[in-house]
C-alpha cells in the first residue's frame, strides 16, 4: 500500500506529461490521481491498527546490497497521519490550481512528482531512501516557484534552493557519522534498527550528530534564524504551492526533529531542551510581532507560519520535565500542530489565492469589504483565521493546548510567552479580516466574483478536518500516542540509566 501511496502521484505525474490532450484533460488527469491517493491514504489511515506493532505496512527490499542500503517502508503513528495530511493536501492544491493556463501539463507534472516525493519522506524507513526523496522534493518546487510564480521568483526559488540544499548538506554528513560508527558487518541505514542501537561511542561526538540533524530540520521547519527563506517562497510561488509548502513541506523538519532527534538520540534532546525552549519563544514572538508589520495578505499567512511552527519547538522541549511529568502530551501535542498547521495554513493559502485571482493584488491597504463581494471566500478566510488562532471546537485549539499543558512542567515562563502568541494571534487575525473582509464595500471591487464549485471544493477539503478532529481530536491523538510511545519509552530508559549510573 506505501508503494502505491507514494507512486501513484509519480505515474499520474507521468500520464500528465505525456498525454496530449486538452488543458481540461491534464486537469481531470491530476484531479484523478490526488483524488485515487486520498482514497489510498484514507483507507490506510482506516486500516492502521493503533495498538498493533509499531511499524505497519512494512515493505522491505534490497537495493544497494553492498552498502546495506534498503528499499524500506513503513509507517507508524507519527507517519501515518502526515501521510494522510498529504493526500488531503493533494487535493486541495490540484483543484486550486484550476484556472492555471500557462505550460498546464508541466505544471501538473511538477506538482504530482512533489506531492510522490514527500510521500516517500514520511514513509521511508531506510536513511539514504528517506534522503533521496528529502532531495528530490527540490526539484518540483524549484521549477513550481521559478516558472509559475510571481515578483522575484527566481530569487525565491534560488534561495529555496540554497537554503534546503545546505541543510541537507548537514543531514548527509550526520547519515554518514552513524553509519561508519559501526563495524563493517553491523551497519545499517535502516531506522528500525538504529534507533535500537547504542548511539553514545559515535566517530564523532554524539551531540554533533544530533546537530547536524537539527540543523537540516530547523532550515526545514524553519527556526528563526533560518526561516528568511520561507516568506519569499510563500510571496513568490503559485497557491497550489504555497499550500503545499505550508502544508506539508514544512512538516518534514518537524517529522525529522520526532522521527530521528527525538526518537534516536533522547539524551542529546533533553541536553538541548533549554536552548529549544528558548528558540520556540523567540519563533512565536517573532513571527507574531512580524505578522503585525506585513502589508502582503500572502506575506502576513507567511510569517503566520513562522509563528506557530514554534509551538513545534516547545513541544520537543517538553523533554526537559523528566520522567517524572514526561507523560508525551508536550510532544503529542507538537505532531498534532505538524497536521493541523497543514490544513489551517493551507486554507488561508487558499483563501488568498482566490482573492488574489480576483482582485489581482495582495496588498491589505488596497481591500476592504470583500465579505459582501465575496461571502463564500470571507467564510473560509474566517474559519481558517479563527481556526489559527485557536478557537475551540476547531483541531488548532487542541494542538495548542496540548503543547502548553505538555511543557508548562518543565518550562513555565518559556509556555507564558509563547502562550501570549496566541493572543498576538487573535490580535492579528482579527484586525487583518477587518481590513480585508469587512467594512463597506468598495466600488472598485463591484465587479468581483464569488467562489465557484471547484474553488468551495478546494476550501471544503480542508475545512472538513479542521471541525473533525477539533470536535474529536482522539482520531489522531491516539494514533500519535501509538508512535510517540516508543520515545518516551527511551527518554524513560535514558533517566532510569543515568539514576543507575549515580546510586
């Protein structure tokens, strides 16, 4: 089922290119593909047992022998609902994506082979797969922003480029640290079985390996200050890949900083709580406070971004309670943001493509009174916004609140600042649907049109799992407890070692 899941996009990517055809037939081609791999997702998110073993859907084949690398794959409790993240996110940037006329066959070529590549991410088990899928996602959205998007998008892409391809460059080094630490007949690539090895008499230290990781991912994610790349790609690239990018490309380096920082190296992480603790403020904070200066609707959904992927960072850093609080809401709460972000940003990325089809400008202070022009759009705006800022019944809230119950044990001021971010949030929020949505009407948008069928379609996919998991947020916290367990089961083992080690 993995190989289909991450597969299908790649064949459908394929049939695009090379069928010739009409636009409308490259576009029920896609429309085709994302909508048989949500299905796939579903029905695996469905089938995935979350007290059964930890990995599930396990397909394990040799590919380079003399190296021990692996086609493996897998997923878990932490895969599993990023998989299904994807797969609805598919969607929503195809359908999105209806009124593209410039190169549409490439362009849906390039957008399905990025949707196949993160699949491979979040189902990959062996490091240098799990790798060459990280590489290969570069590739689509380097022609995605510099052929179909917008202002300086050259530069955007560049600096997209650079800023990844570095952090990778961290990542490679610390894959190779672990796999030369070991003797020639015990060597692997495969997580399965590194995350059960001793890690701590490493050719290099330890904590370099855990950094070299940490880096990759904190580019990824980003942390502030290697986040200056993500609000010129967001500005720059089309919607369907600013969708994309908020969505799911974002949520890798989060997934790297659970799947490998967090579940190899528990040590390394508690050690580097502290420092955690004090970047997610300084993410949240930052971001809000930028979010306030924007004058850029896309801009301003940007830094948003920024913001609350340090809820992330403060989630990871509820390592630093100990045992004796360390119970997993803290990092539950953190893959839990990874998924709801996804679908909250990738709404209000949405929201504002379909206002910029319109009106054909982003600026805040050119709007106003759009609710009355558009009131299909200003209600998806509203429910993306309100859902951003945390309103109960909506899945944001319940990120959120697990993140701060999760880490207030171990870092009480570090939660209070971020917690006020929230309220930066709702600050924000609300003051940009007042400029934007409300107010009377301006003459000079009388002539805008409402969304059509396709356009409420691409809003709907997501909104329905904003309420869903908001109304029953067991759907996925359970599934991610299942694959969080084994972590907290090692930072437990870590604390009683070290106990041992002082009696």
């Amino acid at each position: 089922m993995l190989t289909a899941i991450t597969f299908v996009p790649m064949i459908g990517a394929a049939l695009a290119l090379a069928v010739r055809g009409s636009a409308r037939t490259t576009r029920l081609i896609a429309l085709t593909t994302v909508l048989a791999e949500l299905g796939l997702t579903i029905s695996m998110y469905v089938i995935f047992n979350a007290q059964g073993d930890t990995y599930q859907f396990v397909q394990r084949a040799p590919w380079v022998s003399a190296f021990g690398i692996e086609f493996l794959m897998g997923v878990d409790g932490l895969s599993a609902p990023l998989v299904l993240l994807n797969g609805i996110l598919g969607v929503a940037a195809v359908l999105v994506s209806w009124r593209v006329e410039t190169r549409v066959r490439e362009y849906f070529m390039w957008l399905l082979l990025l949707q196949g590549a993160v699949m491979g991410v979040f189902a990959s088990l062996d490091m240098i797969l799990f790798f060459i899928f990280w590489e290969l996602e570069l590739v689509p959205m380097f022609f995605l922003i510099s052929i179909w998007g917008t202002g300086r998008k050259d530069y955007s892409a560049m600096k997209f480029l650079l800023f990844t391809f570095l952090g990778s460059a961290f990542m490679f080094a610390a894959i190779l640290a672990l796999y030369f630490s070991f003797p020639a007949g015990e060597r692997t690539f495969d997580m399965t079985a590194l995350i059960h090895k001793d890690l701590t008499n490493l050719i290099v230290p330890s904590s370099l390996v855990f950094s070299g990781f940490l880096v990759a991912f904190a580019v990824k994610l980003p942390i502030v200050p290697l986040h200056t790349w993500l609000p010129d790609a967001h500005t720059d690239a089309p919607t369907a890949v600013s969708v994309m990018l908020a969505g799911v490309l974002l949520k890798m380096g989060g997934y790297g900083l659970l799947r490998i920082n967090a579940g190899m190296f528990p040590d390394e992480l508690a050690a580097a709580a502290p420092l955690l603790a004090v970047l997610a403020v300084v993410n949240v904070l930052y971001g809000a406070f930028i979010v306030m200066r924007q004058t850029d609707l896309k801009r301003l959904v940007a830094y948003s971004s920024v913001s609350h992927m340090g809820f992330v960072v403060l989630g990871l850093a509820s390592v630093g309670a100990g045992t004796a609080q360390l119970d997993g809401t803290g990092l539950n709460g953190a893959a839990m943001q990874l998924f709801t972000h996804g679908t909250i940003t990738g709404l209000l990325f949405v929201v504002v493509g379909l206002v910029y089809d319109r009106a054909h400008t982003r600026h805040i202070a050119d709007m106003g009174g759009l609710s009355g022009r558009m009131p299909l759009i200003a209600v998806g705006f509203m429910i993306a916004g309100l859902a951003s800022l945390g309103l109960p019944t909506t899945s944001g809230f319940v990120a959120e609140i697990m993140v701060f119950l999760g880490t207030f044990p171990a870092y009480g001021l570090a939660t209070a600042l971020s917690a006020f971010g929230v309220v930066l949030a709702a600050g924000y929020i609300l003051w940009t649907a007042q400029r934007t949505m409300f107010g009377p009407p301006l003459e000079r948008w009388a002539h805008l049109e409402d969304a059509t069928r396709v356009d409420v379609a691409a809003m709907g996919v997501l909104i329905v799992p904003i309420f869903v998991f908001g109304v029953y947020p067991a759907l996925l916290t359970d599934v991610f407890d299942a694959g969080i367990a084994p972590i907290i089961a090692s930072f437990a083992e870590g604390a009683s070692l070290v106990a041992g080690q002082g009696g």
